[in-house]
C-alpha cells in the first residue's frame, strides 16, 4: 500500500476549475494505482464542492478501485483517494439526480478498458444534459475509436433522461484489451454521410420539426436525411443531434433543448458548431477533442488534429501531465487548426 508521502497533490481550482479536474483525477488514479489528494474542488462554480453526481463518479471509482475514500459527502471541497487495483464486473450506478451518466462513465472506463476481466456498467440519471457528453455523442462518435483502440465497447441506451426528472438508462459492455493502441486522427478524409434527429419526449412534435428546418435550410441537408424521434422518457425533454459521418471518423453535434430556449435558437447552435468543425477541415472536434486526451496518455503515443484547444482541454492536459508525467504538445498549425500529439 502507497503511504500519504506518495500521494500526488491535486489544486482543483486550476484552470477551468471544474468536475471534470476531479473525473480525469479519479480515472487516472484508477488507472496508475496512484494515490491522490485534491483540493478547492470545482473552487470556480457558483455551487463549489461535491454535488451528487460528482459524489456517484467518486463513489463508482471507489467500487471499482476498492479504494480507501476520504471527503465523499455532497458539498465537500476536498477529497483523498488511495486506489487498491481494479476490479471488473458487472456494476450499477444510480445517480439519483438527472446528473449525467457519461460524465459517470468518463470517471470508470479508462481503468475497465485494460482490465483483467470484461465488465458491464448500468447507469440511472440524465443521458442528454446541457454541458455534458450526451449518449448520442459517447456511441458514435467516442466508442468507435476506443473500440480502433483495441478494447470493444458497445453502448445501449435503454431510455433516455433529461433535466430535471433525469430517469435515463444507459448500458455499456467492456471488452478490455491488454494495452491501448496508438491512436492517429490527422486527416478527416471525405464525408461520407450526414444524419439529423430531433427527439421529443412529451413535447410537441413540431419542437424537433422546426430543429430539423433550421438544420435543414442552414446546413443543405435534403429531407431524407432529417428524422424526427418521439421518445418516452419519465420526464419532458428535447435534443437534435447531426451526426457527420467521414473517411476516418464520425462526429456527433448535439443541442439540448432547455425550458425558455426555443427550438430555432437550440437547432442554431449545432448549426455553429458544425460550420466551425466543417470550415477548419480538421477530423477532431472541441469535446472529441477532450475526451481523447486520456486514452492517448494511457497508449503512451499517438496523436490528432482538432479546432483550438478550449480552456477545459488545456486544464484537462495539465491533470494528465501530473499524474502521467507524459507531455502532452499542443501545436497550432494553421487558423483555428491544432495537432495535440503525445
């Protein structure tokens, strides 16, 4: 067992200053075995300290870790981790809030990807949630390159849940492999394919048509292409996705629909989006981007290009280097093009 003199210290308000400082914390400790100790935790949110999903993806990393925990209770600005291995099996995590599932799943995958055993995750909460990798997003475009990775994931949303009722299901199996394979994403090839949904779960049907109008005119997406989705989740809820399926990656632009928001205004925000990845010709969006900096630090190699790195990347960089001690180069290449190699 690591003694308090090998713990890594942890400034929760660096950088952005979020959850998700603590999320790539735990998995990485997971990860390397490597004790921690983390501080003036989400220090820059207007509610600091441990909020209830934060305290699930503490609480999931401890059951998977068999971890010795210090700190774990709502409201709780700093918190120790001592990991024990880890342990693959079949787990399931309600969150209890409409909190979201992939921000639960960020914190355990990594660890479960190269594990001893396969395993199957159940998660309870919000599966589409503003400022959160939604399902869509973790299915189509995320597990597919973990899955070039080496390991083999597939992902199942069982029912959706959105703000404030919460409510979703997601399933995800894990067939871990023995390392990470090198990932290299330098070019995004020709476009293959583009798909819109608009989900409506009891709400009009014309919330999603006129996302999927706004899409359409917007982006020059003929009918066909555009599908609205009524679901049935145990609250209202609305999201429009536009997945852009390429030679060597797809990419998934969601909006979540939000109470006072209307439906143009959410539809215009993917359509923001999509005409900045699609301008910079680069395979790696802003929140791909993200999400990938820890499985490349974890295969010790490889590299991406993407849109200019946000604040969450670059704060999310420093957390890997701490804990890896691996240098992860950020280069600009050209107008909002970067190459962030390992």
């Amino acid at each position: 067992m690591m003694e308090k003199d090998d713990m890594l210290n942890i400034d929760g308000a660096m950088g952005e200053g979020g959850g998700q400082i603590l999320r790539s914390a735990l998995a990485l400790s997971l990860c390397l075995g490597q004790p921690f100790h983390i501080s003036n935790i989400r220090a820059t949110r207007r509610r600091p300290g441990l909020m209830p999903q934060h305290l699930v993806a503490v609480k999931a990393a401890a059951v998977i870790g068999e971890a010795e925990v210090q700190g774990a209770t709502q409201g709780s600005r700093e918190l120790e981790f001592i990991p024990h291995g880890t342990k693959p099996g079949d787990y399931h995590f309600d969150i209890g809030t409409a909190g979201s599932t992939t921000l639960v799943l960020q914190t355990i995958l990594p660890a479960l990807l190269t594990a001893a055993a396969p395993s199957r995750i159940s998660l309870q909460g919000g599966t589409h949630n503003p400022l959160a990798p939604p399902f869509d997003f973790f299915e189509r475009a995320f597990v597919p390159l973990i899955n070039r990775m080496g390991p083999r994931l597939q992902a199942h949303l069982k029912r959706p849940g959105f703000y404030p009722v919460g409510g979703g299901v997601v399933e995800v199996s894990i067939e871990p492999a023995p390392t990470l394979q090198t990932l290299t994403l330098l070019q995004r090839g020709p476009i293959l394919s583009q798909h819109a949904w608009a989900m409506v779960s009891r709400l009009p049907a014309h919330i999603a048509q006129r996302e999927l109008k706004v899409l359409g005119d917007q982006l020059g997406l003929p009918s066909k292409t555009l599908e609205v989705r009524q679901v049935e989740a145990k609250g209202p809820g609305n999201a429009v996705t536009l997945m852009i399926e390429s030679e060597h990656v797809t990419e998934v632009f969601v909006g979540i629909g939000e109470r006072g928001v209307t439906a143009e205004t959410v539809a215009e925000g993917v359509v923001t989006a999509v005409r900045r990845y699609l301008a910079a010709e680069v395979p790696v969006g802003e929140y791909l981007a993200d999400q990938l900096l820890l499985p490349l630090a974890l295969a010790g190699s490889g590299s991406f290009v993407t849109l200019r790195p946000s604040r969450h990347t670059t704060t999310n960089i420093k957390v890997v280097e701490l804990f890896t001690g691996i240098r992860l180069a950020c280069d600009e290449l050209g107008h909002d093009r970067w190459r962030i190699s390992c």
